[in-house]
C-alpha cells in the first residue's frame, strides 16, 4: 500500500494552525510579577531602613498622593498632572522594542498612559540602568499628529514641526514628561512560561523628563480606564479583564505580587462579591460606591455632611495609596466605633500620622474587630490585615485617616483576589491567601 505523503503547503497548513493554538492560549490569560516598592526584590529597597520608617514614607505617599487629587471635577484633562509620579506603590518590569529591552516601570491604575525616559535626552533625570534607544529597535515609530492615537489623548500636541505627535505630563509635584508618542512591541515576561508580546502599543518616549522620579525606575505603567493605558490597549486580547493579588506589603517573607490578565484574571468561585464601577464622564480613576461600614454591631453611613454623601462613585479603588480615606465626619465615627471595641492598651503613632494606635505584644491580633466594607451589593469583611498597620515594635495603628479624597487603600486590598472587568463594569474581591498563590 503507496504510503501518503503531505504536501508542502499541507505542512504550512498545520504548523500555522498549531502555532495559532499557541498563540490564542498565550493571550488568552498570562500574569506578571508585581514587586511592591519596599520588597527586597525591588530596586528602591534600602536594607538600613528600618520597617517603622518603610511605613512612615508609605504613609507620607498616600498623603501626598490624596492631596494632588482634586475632587470629583478631576478629569481627562487634568488628572495625569494630579498624581505624583513616584506616588505609585507596585513596580513591573517589561520589555519595549525589537530586539526587547528591559524597562522597570511603577504600575498606576490612575495614570493614563505608558511612558518611559527615552534617548536622546534632551533633559532627563539620571537612571541607574541604561536608557531605551528607540533607533534600536526595528518595529518603533514616532505617530504622526493624525493619529487616532494623538487626537484622542488630551495631554497630546503636534510638535514644532508639525510632523510629530508630542506628549507632555505636567505632575502635581511640578514634575513633567514629554517626548515623543509612538508605537512600538511591548513583552510581558508571563509567570506561565514564554513571554507574551504585543505589538504596536502607544507609548510615550520621553526625552525631557525632570523633577522628583528616583533613578532606580523608568517612567509609569497606566493601568487606568482611560484610552490610552495600556489596558483599554489591550482590551481587544484580555476582554477588559485584568486582576492582582496582593501579597503582604511590608512582609519580607512576602510572595511577590501577581498581575493578570484576560482568562486569568476571571475572579469567581465560593465568597466572591461583586460591585459595579461607575463612570464619570472623561475620568480615569475605578470610582466605586461604599455605602456604609460596620463594626461589629455598629453601622458607620456615610452620613449627610459627608463630601460625597449618598452619590455614586464615592470613593477611589487604588492599587497606589496605601492607606484607605475617608471623608472626616465618616473617619470619626468609624475610630470611635473601633475604639469602642478594641480593649487593647493605647499608644502613639511615633511618626503622629496615624490617631489610633495600640499596644501589642504579638502578632495574634487578639481582640481587633473585623471591619465590613459595605460596596453597593458586595459586603467585604476587613480582617486586621486590612485595617491595622505595625508602625513600630509592639505598636498597631489604624490604618485609615480623613480625607477630602476618598480612595480604598492597597492595605485594604491585601489577601483578596481584585478582579475588574471593564465589558461588565464591576469589580470583583475574593478572599485569597496572596502569599500561597
């Protein structure tokens, strides 16, 4: 019997088909290290730092961070200059251009854009690693000013030439960035195995970058709603979905951080609650509804004389603010319902930034209530974890302060699965040991 034998183009056929199997599994849902900025893994460690000092800077951050955002009137127009650049808590390391080039990168999900310092410079802060020259690369292009791409971002222009699109982000902080908007392949080293890479994402390449970035990292990582970060980038691949998980911030012991996204980044299963995201008209912050906290018996609503009482989207979900904020009259009533409960010995915060503090002797946290987040139609239970911060030995502190800007803090956000699927317009918590993940 003649034995068949494929045709050449039979061949091509399959190879093409197996390595379109391949591809579609690999972006169908990866994940990426996130390193928290305190973490032996990250450049920004200092070992002589002690662990009350690495949550004093945290704290000052968010402090920073809330008070260069303006309230609900913060809009596409302005709220890349509203943040501080290196207010951001988490770091990404990913690769830009052909042949790929590392770039460390702090993840924000309130910027909008992804940038990085770029040769020539013109004018930019010292980096301790080398700096990305995009005439190495064989797949990067600078966008012309009829971009969709230039057209659509508000911190956009048209260079003096009028051949170029330019970016430029003025910072809270006086700080800035500008440079060139362009296009090139970006890579995503995946925890699954190969890396995932993505071509022709808008980037900013900035060649005049100054003020307060620290020389360890370059540039940001927008990872907000808005249309040119790089999730609504890659919205098409992942379905708008991405989630983290994260481990314990100021824990040396900690697991590294996850990043995930598309099929990975489905949150459901047994205790998942879910809330919706609601959208304000040109804002890019994940804006969500808290209707009240609890404290065992004790409701704490957001009361009449709150900033945002009773409206939608009342507060900030923020992966780059360590603390959770409230309005004044809502923290008040919310340190009394806890101090009415904890019959712990008082203390000082050393550093007088956080105002209800206690003694203990261990890390049992014996005798701390749980604190319920009421989310418009998802409870979420708060265990010490994700209310008291260890700001010194043998001393716990509340770690939640007033605030004209309400943001749900990232130690809030610690050992739950935070899911956000933006074709649904939810976010979605599941309780998650972060550090076994």
């Amino acid at each position: 019997m003649a034995t068949m034998v494929p045709s050449y183009s039979s061949l091509v056929l399959v190879l093409l088909f197996l390595c379109n199997i391949s591809l579609s599994k690999a972006l169908k849902g990866f994940s990426v290290e996130m390193i928290h900025r305190d973490s032996e893994k990250s450049p920004f460690y200092r070992p002589t730092e002690t662990h009350s000092q690495r949550v004093a800077n945290a704290i000052q951050r968010s402090i920073a961070r809330a008070n260069h955002l303006t309230k609900p009137s913060l809009s596409l127009d302005t709220v890349e200059s509203a943040v501080i650049p290196n207010s951001g808590e988490y770091l990404m390391t990913y690769s830009v251009g052909t042949p790929p080039f590392k770039i460390l990168g702090i993840v924000d999900t309130g910027s909008n854009i992804v940038w990085l310092q770029c040769q020539p410079c013109t004018n930019c802060y010292k980096q301790t690693s080398p700096i990305f020259d995009p005439s190495q690369s064989k797949t990067y292009k600078t966008l012309p000013c009829s971009s969709k791409a230039c057209t659509s971002l508000s911190s956009a222009s048209c260079s003096e030439d009028g051949q170029k699109c330019a970016y430029t982000i003025n910072y809270g902080d006086g700080s800035h960035s500008s440079g060139d908007l362009s296009v090139d392949t970006l890579t995503l080293a995946s925890t699954e195995g190969s890396p995932v890479s993505f071509p022709n994402i808008v980037l900013g390449c900035g060649n005049d970058n100054t003020g307060t970035f620290q020389a360890n990292g370059s540039g940001i990582v927008g990872l907000s709603g808005g249309s040119s970060s790089l999730i609504s980038q890659l919205s098409s691949t992942i379905e708008g979905k991405f989630s983290y998980c994260l481990s314990g911030i100021f824990s040396q012991s900690s697991s590294p951080s996850e990043l995930s996204f598309g099929d990975a980044a489905v949150v459901s299963g047994s205790g998942t609650v879910s809330t919706p995201i609601v959208q304000r008209q040109d804002q890019i912050f994940y804006f969500l509804t808290l209707d009240s906290l609890s404290v065992g018996n004790s409701s704490v609503p957001f009361g009449a004389s709150s900033t945002d009482s009773g409206s939608e989207g009342n507060i900030i979900i923020d992966s780059g603010t360590t603390l959770t904020l409230l309005p004044d009259d809502v923290y008040q009533k919310l340190e009394s319902a806890v101090a009415d409960q904890v019959k712990l010995k008082p203390a000082k915060d050393p550093e007088g930034f956080l105002s209800l503090c206690y003694e203990l002797s261990s890390d049992a946290d014996q005798g701390i209530p749980v604190i319920t987040a009421h989310f418009r139609g998802a409870d979420l239970q708060l265990n010490p974890v994700n209310t008291f911060l260890k700001v010194a030995d043998g001393i716990i502190c509340l770690a939640f302060r007033s605030s004209d800007t309400t943001i749900f803090g990232n130690v809030a956000q610690q050992n739950f699965l935070v899911g956000y699927d933006l074709q649904k317009q939810t976010v979605s918590f599941k309780p998650t040991n972060c550090n076994g993940k």
